[in-house]
C-alpha cells in the first residue's frame, strides 16, 4: 500500500485511532502504577505481621 493508495480521511481516520489507542495505554499504565503500589502496601502489612504477630491483649 503506498501513500498515494491512502485518502485523507483514510489518515486521519488511522491517526485518531492511534491516538484512541494511546490514552487507552496511558490509562493501563496508571492502573499498572496504583496496582504496583497497593500490592507493595500489602506486602508491608503482610511482613509487617508476620514478623511482629498479632499482639493479644493481656486481661
């Protein structure tokens, strides 16, 4: 397929789809990053516990 083969709208068409395309990886991205971060939290509170233990109360 050479240039020649592709109208405008054809381009501009493909152009707004990759720009769709891209919010949608920038958006993964940021889910990726809270993902990764609420998974280190939990890992800190999972280690955190298993290494103090639950402290009972002495009555």
């Amino acid at each position: 397929m050479n240039k020649k083969d592709l109208s405008e709208s054809d381009i501009k068409a493909m152009v707004k789809k990759v720009e769709t395309l891209m919010q949608k990886c920038q958006a993964l991205e940021e889910d990726i990053k809270t993902s990764e971060a609420d998974a280190q939290m939990l890992m800190q509170a999972v280690l955190k516990e298993a290494f103090e233990g639950k402290k009972e109360k002495v009555v």
